[in-house]
C-alpha cells in the first residue's frame, strides 16, 4: 500500500514537474478559464431566478416560507432554465478540457477547437448543428435532483438552527450556522446526484 501511493505521488510530481517545463504555469491551468466563466454565469442567473420563482409563489400561490414544495419547485424551475440557456457553454467547456487532457498524453495532437470558447460554439454549430450545444442536456435536467435536493435541506437546516441554536431575539441566522447548513447540505447532496455529473460529461 506504501509503494503505491508512494508510486501515485512520484508520478504526480513528475507530470507537475514536465508540464511546468514544457509549458510553464501557464500550462496548469489549461482550460481554466472555461469553468471561471461557466460557473459564475449559471450561478449569477439561477439565484435571482430562484428567489423571484419563490417569491412569485408565496405571493400568487399562497405557499408559505418553509414547505417543500416552495423550496423544490422554486430550485427546480430556476435550474431548467438556467440549464436551458447555460448547456452550451457546458458542452465546449467539456470539450476543450477533454481536447487539454488529450493533448498531454498524445504527440502530433491537432486541436479540433479555437481557444476562444465563443468561436468554438460557433464551430460546433456550422459543423454539427445547433442541436449539437445540447448534447448531456437530458443529464443536466437529471441534475435537477441536485437543486431539489439540496435546497430544500439547505432551508429546513436554516430553519432548524434558527428554532434551536439562536436566541429568540435574533431575526436572523448567525453566519455560522449559514456555513454548517450550506456545507454540510452541499456534500450530502453531491454525494447523492454526483452520477449524472458522469453521465452529463459522456453524453
């Protein structure tokens, strides 16, 4: 067990060791700025989307703070359609990653996609179609279980501490609390959903 991790670390040391001399650090963070995009532009829709869908509900539907169905509805609604409008741009981030590990490991490798992740869109569209930026868009509304999950739990854990921990006085969470909600929510819910994160990247 020993030799082996000692075997991992050794041959991790030296791909950091050759991708540094090859293409400097630059090189370590090929594709990086992909996720740097994707992430912040789903999350800068779907939150304002999330809070409007359940504000939209508690005041045309009559739901009040803290049912379920408020909560699931709400975050699966806002993911369909920050899904929706954001799958595309998963599809070349996926791609270009891919195409980075590829490129590590083969000699004489031919890049199929322009660095630029717009351009790269617009290649995938003249070449394959449009219908093409939607590839694993089936497995993102899997992913939906993700949302349905963890707010839900992230709000009754909020709700919980809020009832038992804090003092009555208070008429709002300590920060502490935010951080063991959303922590502990998150890894539970990852962990659970995290197989359609698998199937999304082969589709």
């Amino acid at each position: 067990m020993f030799q082996g991790s000692k075997g991992v670390k050794s041959h991790g040391l030296s791909t950091l060791h050759m991708t540094l001399k090859n293409e400097g650090v630059r090189g370590l963070f090929r594709g990086y700025y992909i996720s740097a995009f994707c992430t912040p532009f789903f999350h800068a829709l779907y939150f304002p989307l999330y809070e409007m869908t359940k504000d939209f509900a508690k005041d045309q539907l009559m739901w009040h703070e803290g049912s379920f169905k408020l909560y699931a509805i709400s975050a699966s609604f806002s993911g369909m359609v920050c899904n929706i409008i954001t799958n595309p741009f998963w599809v070349v981030r996926t791609r270009m990653q891919a195409e980075v590990f590829r490129s590590l490991s083969e000699s004489h490798y031919s890049s199929k996609y322009p660095s630029n992740m717009f351009k790269a869109m617009v290649r995938i569209q003249q070449n394959e179609g449009a219908l093409a930026l939607y590839s694993g868009l089936s497995a993102s509304f899997l992913g939906l279980m993700h949302p349905l999950l963890y707010f839900p739990l992230y709000e009754k854990s909020k709700i919980y501490f809020m009832e038992n921990y804090e003092d009555a006085n208070r008429d709002s969470l300590s920060p502490k609390y935010v951080l063991i909600s959303a922590c502990s929510c998150k890894a539970m819910t990852s962990l659970l959903t995290y197989p359609h994160e698998v199937v999304r990247a082969r589709q």
